[in-house]
C-alpha cells in the first residue's frame, strides 16, 4: 500500500472527506517532493499536488503518479487554493493545527468561503510511526553510511585538524555516496 493510499484509508476511517497537508516533512513522506513549498490536496479518492511555478518541473519529476498544478505571481497560494478546493466541490477541508498559523487560518478562512475548515492533527505523524520495509531498508542503509563517516573521521582526527576540515570532508564524503545530511552537522 503506498503512503497516499495509507492516508486516504486513515482520513476516510476518521470521516475526513479531504486534507490539505503542507508541512513539508509530511508533503515529502506522502509524494517525495524535496523542495521547499509544497502541499498535498488529499481526498478519500484523489491528489492533487500543489507548489508555485519555481518547482513545475521538479514537481513532475518527483511526484510523476500524481496529478500536479502550479501557481505564479501575483496569484497567492490561498487564490489558488480556493479554485482547487472549488474544483473537488469540498465543503469541508482539514488541515494540520499544529503546523498552520493562525494568520493563515485567518486568509484560508476569509478566502475559502463556504468551507468549514476542520483543525486537526497531521494524521501521516502517526502513519510514519509504523515503518514499511522500504523505509527499514533505508534506515539501515543511512546506519551503513554513518558508521563509514565516522570511521573516515576517525582517521582524520588530529592535532591541528579544524573542525571546519573535518566537516568538509564530511560533506564530501556525503556528496560521493549520494547522501545528504538531516540536520545541520556538528564537528
């Protein structure tokens, strides 16, 4: 089962008939977008993936199973978002409370008139609690590769190395395994 069928089995078990998810640890666990504004108009039966025109194409390529649309100025993200909302005929759109701000409820509630929007917590927190043997796979494959960095910056380790030396051969090391880090690294 894929992680859009896992969230749209939870929101139709919880009576949710659509999400808007747009914390992006959730929107890249659901589609695998890795850029930097995105969200993810999930109904019992359908996706829809949305971002601005600077991620068009990386949008397709990333999330080629589903359907994509993007945006470009002057439009504003909540403009956009009431026609796609029109477009599926919801009147009621959930959406995370731990992540939306209330300044954005505020313009979502002014721009998606005749939508109750429902506050709720981000059910794919609870969805990626349970791991699938793809993401066991890689988990243990992300232990292989830090247990290798540390032992390269074992060996590196010595009077007179900098700290900033030593993360520079970290990221090179990342950069030749095709790696990236999850946090900011510390020497």
């Amino acid at each position: 089962m894929s992680n859009i069928e896992r969230l749209q089995t939870s929101i139709t078990e919880s009576e949710i008939p659509a999400i808007l998810i747009t914390s992006l640890p959730s929107v890249r666990w659901l589609t695998g977008f890795t850029g930097s504004f995105g969200a993810a108009l999930v109904t019992q039966d359908k996706v829809l993936f949305l971002t601005d025109s600077r991620y068009t194409l990386q949008a397709q390529e990333q999330c080629p199973d589903i359907e994509t649309k993007s945006f470009r100025n002057p439009k504003k993200f909540s403009e956009f978002l009431k026609e796609e909302v029109g477009s599926f005929g919801l009147t009621q759109l959930a959406f995370d409370k731990n992540h939306a701000t209330v300044a954005t409820h505020e313009e979502w509630s002014e721009v998606l008139e005749g939508v109750e929007l429902i506050a709720e917590c981000d059910p794919i927190e609870n969805l990626r609690k349970q791991k699938t043997d793809a993401e066991i796979s890689l988990m243990r494959k992300a232990c292989e590769l830090a247990d290798q960095a540390i032992e390269l910056l074992l060996g590196k380790c010595k009077p007179g190395v900098k700290e900033i030396e030593l993360f520079w051969i970290f990221e090179d090391f990342l950069r030749t395994v095709g790696a990236t880090s999850a946090f900011a690294p510390i020497m």
